[in-house]
C-alpha cells in the first residue's frame, strides 16, 4: 500500500506540512504486508486487526510515510483521543481487542520532531480505562471528558495538570451534567468547553443545545444554538461517530452516525452568534467512525477512513476541503507545489536560492 490500509477508530492531527494518522481497527483486513516489517513485535500482523502504526502525510510531495519510531507506542489503538500541542501529540487511552476489557487510562505523547514516544507518569484521580472520550488542552491543563468502558458509559470530566501530571475529578456525574456518552466531540473556546453529540448503544444526542462546561467554576449548563434556516432540518441531525474540527470560533462537524443511517453532511457552528450553518459541500460517500483535522490556519479540513454505509466497509478514502480562502502567500504556495512536483523534490538549498522562504522548504519531507 502507498498510505494507511482502510480503518476505523484512528486518529489524525496535521501540523501546516503534515497530517499524521495513528492506530485504528479493520477486522476484514487481509495481512500481506508483514514480512516488510523487520520489528516483529511491531508489525500489522502481532496487532491484527488493530493498526500499531503511525502515518505521516506531507501536503507538499503528496505522499505517506510509515514512520519507524522509538519509545513506547501505545498499544490501545481504537477509538483513543490524539490532540495536537505544539510539536507533541497527547494519545490518551483507547481500547484493545476484546474492546473495552484491554482498555486503557495511559497517556502518551509522541514527539514530533524527535519521532520517540513518551508513556506519561501520571499520579491522582486517574480516570477509568476508557475509550470513545475526547480531550482538549487549555492553558497547562488536559480536560477528558465522558467515554465508554464498553459496557458502561461515562459523564465526568477528569483534568491533568502538564505541569506536576496529577489527575483529578473535577465534575462528577450528577442531575446537572449532560448525559453519559461516547464517540461524541468536544471543543474549547473561550475558557468553556462544548459538547457535540455522541451517544450509547441506543440512543444519540442532538445539536440545538449544546452541554457546556465552565472551565473557570468547574459548572455545566446548556446553550441554545440557532438552525440554519435555509435546510428543512435546521439543526445538524442526532448522531455519534463523526468528527469535529474547530479554530477559534468556527466550529466545523461531519458525517457521523445515529443507528440507522450515516451522514454525508458538513454543519458550520459560529460559537459567537451559536449559529449553524449547512455546508453545500458534502463528503463524497455516508462516512462514520472517521477522523478529520484541520490546518492551523484554519482553512482546509482533511477527512481519512473510517466505514462507508452501514455494511462496515472500511475505507482509506482521503479527502480534503477548503473551507476559507486561504491567504494569497497560501494560495501561491498551493500553486507551486501542485503544479511544479520536480522542484518539490530539489534540494533544500536549491529551493531556497530560488527565493522560497525557508519555513514553506521545512514543509517539504
């Protein structure tokens, strides 16, 4: 394969230069590809049908890579939560195979500069072995939010100090926090965080009021969202399973899942009005259990794997879309590396005596 084999349950984050795809799950696999491994313990084959890999995907040359790395991989590979902060990658928990009784409450983070994996020594109120959670970094703190231990589901909130690596609960489950869910999204804005969908095994939760927690007294309460008043629907349909991508204010969800049908569908939140909008755009195919980020500008969103229908076919389907106009040093950027593949592979010192900035000949690998 020249990129990731069709799964399920993986993560992605992207930096400007790369998107990087961790872990997942596809039962169907068919191994052919082990004998290429030379790290036994670490090939498709000792982990199947679980995905002990890490892609990295660069923008420029429009090519993966598997990267060989160092330190302790996690093994927990489907339905974890990856966030991106600065050049580590936090992966926290997820689950092995049988799902939820080879669960995991780890943190890792992986070191993108370096390519070596960390297991982080962690002390306090852990949260339980989870998967199917989020979490979101603010300020020196790591908040996680709800998940399953495949057969009961969770509302709390959990936070970890980076400084001192020191759990505790800070919002048990009570009358006023929303319901136990997972494979919902979250995000932060503004000192508070929003919670979008999710679910358990027979029900889904629905967009128009949205549960927010107060990151300042620790306190949920619940903000009504306006509909799109161009759509029949208004609000984004109940579902889990989707993805969820944000910068700043603009709030972007997709596909997803609400026992019945699969979504082909992208909704636009502003978090300033708490106004949705309906995309025209769609992805190509109903996609779940996906995963989607976003470049740190903000402008494209990319769309890797996850099932097709409600056959669970797999894919490895890779989409990307604009969703703002980038700026015009962007947009020539874009040009020149689409349109010039041989100058893409000179030598850094080549590029940079034709003139292109340094940090877009970093972006190059």
């Amino acid at each position: 394969h020249e990129g990731p084999c069709a799964r399920s349950g993986h993560r992605v984050v992207c930096t400007a230069s790369d998107l990087f795809c961790y872990g997942g799950y596809n039962p169907d696999y068919e191994n052919t590809e082990a004998d290429e491994y030379e790290d036994e313990e670490d090939t498709v084959a000792a982990t199947y049908p679980l995905f002990r890999e890490l892609w990295r995907y660069n923008f420029a040359s429009r090519k993966w890579t598997r990267l060989t790395t160092r330190g302790s991989m996690p093994s927990e590979l489907a339905s974890h939560s990856a966030t991106l902060l600065g050049n580590n990658m936090f992966v926290l928990g997820g689950s092995g195979i049988p799902f939820g009784y080879t669960a995991s409450q780890e943190l890792h983070i992986y070191n993108l500069r370096t390519n070596t994996w960390q297991k982080l020594a962690c002390r306090g109120e852990k949260p339980p072995r989870l998967y199917g959670h989020t979490v979101n970094i603010i300020d020196k703190y790591l908040y996680r939010f709800g998940g399953t231990t495949g057969w009961e589901y969770n509302g709390q909130v959990h936070r970890l100090d980076l400084q001192t690596h020191e759990w505790s609960l800070i919002a048990k489950e009570d009358n006023k926090s929303p319901g136990k869910r997972y494979r919902h999204e979250s995000v932060c804005y503004k000192n508070e965080m929003y919670i979008f969908g999710g679910g358990q095994s027979d029900c889904v939760y629905d967009f128009e009021k949205l549960p927010v927690f107060h990151l300042d007294d620790f306190s949920w309460r619940y903000c009504r969202t306006k509909g799109d008043a161009s759509v029949q629907t208004g609000f984004p349909p109940a579902r889990r399973c989707h993805s969820c991508v944000s910068h700043k204010k603009d709030v972007f969800i997709s596909g997803g899942y609400n026992g019945r049908d699969v979504f082909d569908d992208i909704w636009h939140l502003n978090l300033d009005l708490m106004q949705w909008m309906c995309l025209s755009a769609k992805i190509p195919k109903p996609t779940y259990f996906h995963a989607a980020a976003l470049t740190p500008g903000g402008d494209r969103m990319f769309i890797f794997g996850g099932l097709h229908g409600i056959n669970d076919q797999r894919t490895a389907d890779f989409y990307e879309i604009w969703l703002k106009v980038p700026s015009l040093r962007e947009m020539t950027w874009q040009y020149f590396s689409t349109n010039c593949p041989k100058l893409i592979c000179s030598e850094p010192n080549q590029l940079l005596h034709l003139g292109i900035p340094a940090d877009l000949v970093h972006r190059i690998s």
